[in-house]
C-alpha cells in the first residue's frame, strides 16, 4: 500500500493484520493504491490500476496485476469510519 503520487514510500500489511498507514506528504490526496505481495516485493513494483479514496467511505474494486502468473486480481476494498476502540479515522477491509 502507498499513497497515490509517492508510490516509493510503500507499507507491507500482513495477512489477517492491521498496520497504521501515515500520511508522508499531506498537500497530496487522500488516495492509496495497493500493490499484490508477490509484485511489491520486485522493482518495480506492479500497483494497482484504480485508487482507494480514503475520504469516501463505501467498497471500490481494484485491479492488480500480478508479477508471477501475469493474469490480474480484482479485489473488494472497503473504507469503514473506524470505531471508537480502533486508533484511526478510517478502516481498510480487503
């Protein structure tokens, strides 16, 4: 996961994980691409051909190739208002 616009500054979330996500430069955006494990591990890293805007909350569908079969994922992402226990504004559910 980056943030759209400063894709070299990049953040790996594991699996069943969370991971605070900060912003590196705050006059851009708020919008994330993401990245398939097998791709953002090689350079240069294959991101995802759609945006997760974080200030619209509700599902988008993002597009990811994939670096070892070469055919693309889709996959649902979700942007939550977080709760009142979590340390965010918003949640990310893949």
């Amino acid at each position: 996961m980056a943030q759209e616009g400063l894709l070299t500054s990049k953040t790996f979330i594991p699996p069943q994980s969370w991971v605070p996500f900060h912003w590196d430069k705050s006059s851009l955006p708020p919008k994330i691409r993401l990245a398939s494990e097998d791709s953002a591990n090689k350079s240069p890293c294959h991101w995802s051909r759609g945006t997760l805007t974080l200030d619209k909350i509700g599902i988008t569908a993002l597009r990811l190739p994939s670096s070892i079969n070469k055919k693309p994922m889709v996959v649902q992402a979700e942007v939550r208002l977080a709760t009142k226990k979590q340390d965010s504004a918003v949640v990310i559910v893949i």
